[in-house]
C-alpha cells in the first residue's frame, strides 16, 4: 500500500498535466466515438482526462487500457500486470471531477508484458524524458562540481546522454553518477571530456546568504528537490533543515545504505559545510 500511496500522490500532479492535452484529444475522440453512441460533452471532457492521465502515468501508459463514460460512469478495461495498478487506475478515474462511480473491468495478468515501444515516442515518454533532463541538470547545476561542468544534457526513453566538458575526472564521474542516480533513468552515456579550464561560475545573488554563501533556505531547498529526484532515496520520509550551512536530517529510511546516499546527496549541494544525520535511523 506504501507504493501505492506514492505512485498514487505522484499521478494527483500529472491529472493537472492532462489538461494540455484536453482540447487537442477531444476533436479526435469526438470525431472517432460520436459515430458508437451519443456522447454527453461532459462525458467526453471526463474520459479524455482519465485517458490523458494514463497516458502521462508512467505506471500505466504500457498496459492495455481502454476508458469509456457515460452519465458519469466511467467503465475500465484491458489488461496490467499487477492489482495495484489495477487499483490505482480506478483511483485516477474517481479523482476526476464528475466521475460518479468506476466499473472496474482491467484484467490482471502476472508478467503481463506489452511491446516494446517502436517508431516516435509516445507524448507521454516524452514527458518523462523532458522531466528526466530538467531534473540531472538540475541537480548538476546545484552541486559543489558545477562550477566545473559545462554539461549538454539529453534523455531518450529513459537513457541519459552528458555531452560537453567537466573540469577534472572527478567531476565527470560525478555528474555520470547523478544522472543514474536520477529518477527514471535507465541507463547514462557519459561522454563528457576533460577540461580542467573551464570557467567557474559565480552564485546567482539571489543564492547568496547573509554573509555565508548560499542562504539556508536555498540550501534546504535543494537538498529536498535533490531526494525528490533522485531513485534511490524516499524524499517522503526525510525531514531537511538548514543551520548557518549545517544541513540536519531526521527520519526514517529503508536502510544504511539509503541513509548513506541521503547524506551523500545533501553533501554535494553548494554551500553546505556540514551534514548531521544522527536522527536519521533505519
């Protein structure tokens, strides 16, 4: 149930996604399904989200669904390969404003494995792989190594290429390992060259503390959008806070070597002195 409750809270962000695909789905769904029945505009409007939602959800989007609504009812069918997922395909549909009740006919099949994906990616992956990038040049761009990385970033169906420069051999294993370490990711192209006379860059005003470099705020910022990104660490369960550069942790987390990437992660952001994590237990 904890999954659930994870993937579930992640998909709640992506319904307000669907609706940048609402108005151009909807002349296709309308011109497509008017000829099977009468649909009701409302109906229409309700499907069309739960079945842009499906699309978005990394979750769903391989299986074999088909959404269907009428006076409210929405009507689930196809085939996942696990009951959560069942489960959390009827939760999207009752959280769609006008969803009344969900007969839920998705057949779950053990080991279930769609084709794989062929030809152009489908919008949804490439969602995934826009917010893949956006998130390891994110999390390079807030690093203690930023300053020496000049770093291209792209992701196709999960795999992450780095293209540009990085300062030392240090900074370019670095940048491999955030990339794989980022949510999603399936596997990193490193080919960043070294350059140890790349620029450094200085702070954003904005960044800067009162007299310590980068504020506290910023930093516990940063360190949390860090955990949020990153695969192997439960941001849910992490309490952040920062004390003139002195980064505490507290909390639970699965185990020592969670706990060890935690600290890890909260190290490599600028501006951080120090990290203690004697109240983050496992």
């Amino acid at each position: 149930m904890h999954i659930f409750h994870m993937q579930y809270q992640q998909l709640k962000l992506m319904m307000a996604l669907g609706g940048l695909l609402l108005l151009a789905v909807f002349s296709a769904s309308l011109g497509a399904q008017t000829q099977t029945r009468p649909y009701e505009m409302s109906d229409i409007r309700m499907e069309t989200q739960i079945w842009t939602t499906y699309i978005l959800s990394p979750y769903l989007r391989a299986n074999d669904l088909q959404v269907t609504v009428q006076d409210g009812e929405a009507t689930l069918t196809g085939v996942v390969d696990e009951a959560v997922n069942k489960e959390l395909a009827e939760q999207i549909a009752l959280g769609v404003k006008g969803i009344t009740s969900v007969n839920n006919d998705i057949q779950v099949k053990a080991g279930y494995a769609p084709l794989a994906p062929t030809g152009a990616r489908s919008y949804g992956e490439r969602v995934d792989d826009v917010s893949m990038t956006a998130a390891v040049k994110s999390k390079l761009l807030w690093s203690k190594h930023a300053d020496g990385l000049a770093a291209e970033v792209t992701t196709e169906r999960g795999k992450v290429t780095l293209k540009g420069a990085a300062g030392s051999a240090e900074a370019r294993e670095f940048a491999g390992r955030q990339a794989a370490s980022t949510r999603g990711v399936v596997g990193v192209n490193n080919q960043l060259r070294i350059d140890p006379n790349i620029t450094k860059n200085e702070p954003k005003e904005a960044e800067k503390g009162a007299g310590h470099g980068m504020s506290d705020s910023w930093i516990t910022m940063k360190v949390k959008a860090t955990f949020m990104y990153s695969s192997n660490v439960s941001s849910s369960d992490i309490a952040v806070t920062t004390e003139d550069g002195v980064v505490h942790l507290s909390g639970k987390v699965h185990s020592g070597a969670e706990r060890a990437l935690a600290i890890e992660h909260a190290q490599n952001i600028r501006g951080v002195k120090s990290v203690e994590a004697k109240a983050l237990t496992f």
